[in-house]
C-alpha cells in the first residue's frame, strides 16, 4: 500500500510539472512587427476650417447574381465633411485700410475634404456574403462615398462656411481696433 501512494504521488508530481512546463510554453506566441516609416510629402497649410457637418449614411448594398444567391451587407457610415477658406490666397491688394476702417476681400468658400470615419462606422449585417463579403463590403464604402459627396454638394455647408468666416473675421477685426468691417469673398 506504501507503494502504491508513492507512485501516486510521483505521478502527481511529474503531472504537477509536466503542466507548469506546458503552461509556460504553450501560450509563447512571439508578435514581430517591422516599420519602415517615410515622410512623403510636406505642405504648408493655410486652410481656415470654419465648420464640420457629420453625415451618417444607412446603407443596403447587394450583388445580385444568376448562379448565386444574392448577396447583401447593410452598413452604417459615418462621414465628415468640412469647410474652409485658404487663406493662402489672400494677397496684400485683398487688404485695404482706411483710418479705423477695413476692407478685406476673402477667397470663396470651398469644400475641404470629405472623410468617413471608419472607427464610428458599423457593418451591421452581411446575408449569403460567404467568401464575397470583403468585396461586398469594399463596394458599399465606395458607393458610400460617392453618395456621401453628392449630399454635401447639395447642402449649404459652403453659405455655412461662409457665415462663420464673417463671425469669426469681424470680431477678430474689431479687436484690432476697426470700427468699419466689410468683409466679401471673391
């Protein structure tokens, strides 16, 4: 009987080991990542960002197919879009002053970018996607962005951006002491 416990304790402890050992080994995964990070381009900025309109676009998009079922992804995407004046464009003739009076033509308003924002952007639901949901997926963003320029275009961000480069312009004017402020954009 004294036998018989020592060799089960033995195994114990061999089993003991053999799981410290497996324990230690088994979870080693070794993650290597190699950077090689160039700067491509360097450009002087000069765009005053006046607002920001965040859209979000439900989207349905489906591949319909002969042989296959049709396969469908139903998204949720979040864009911004922003508007700007490039102050780069204001030359010393778009200044005149005259005693307390100030005359200051600004460039139009344009359109700075327009960019989805991917964090806040959700795939909710792929149908009969199998091995095709990448490209289903890849397709909805694009058809996305398009669509996405289009309603900015449509919308008033440029007369928005417009009214808040005049409520930032006059006060930053009268600050510096003129009394007469007319602002225009060319």
């Amino acid at each position: 009987m004294a036998r018989f416990l020592k060799v089960i304790f033995l195994l114990a402890i061999i089993a003991v080991f053999g799981w410290l050992l497996w324990s230690k080994f088994e979870n080693k995964t070794t993650k290597v990542t190699t950077h090689q990070l160039l700067i491509e381009r360097i450009e002087a900025m000069g765009k005053l960002e006046l607002v920001k309109y965040r859209f979000s676009d439900v989207v349905e998009h489906k591949n319909i197919t002969t042989f296959l079922p049709d396969a469908s992804v139903l998204l949720i995407i979040k864009a911004d879009a922003v508007g700007c004046i490039d102050l780069t464009k204001v030359k010393q003739e778009d200044i005149e002053v005259f005693g307390d009076s100030v005359s200051m033509r600004l460039p139009l308003p344009e359109i700075c970018y327009i960019k989805i924002d991917h964090k806040s952007s959700r795939v909710y639901d792929t149908k009969m996607a199998f091995f095709r949901e990448a490209d289903l997926v890849d397709e909805a963003y694009k058809n996305a962005e398009k669509e996405i320029a289009t309603e900015v275009k449509k919308s008033d961000i440029l007369q928005q951006t417009r009214a808040n480069a005049l409520n930032v312009f006059t006060p930053l004017l009268k600050g510096l002491g003129f009394n007469k402020i007319s602002l225009s954009f060319e």
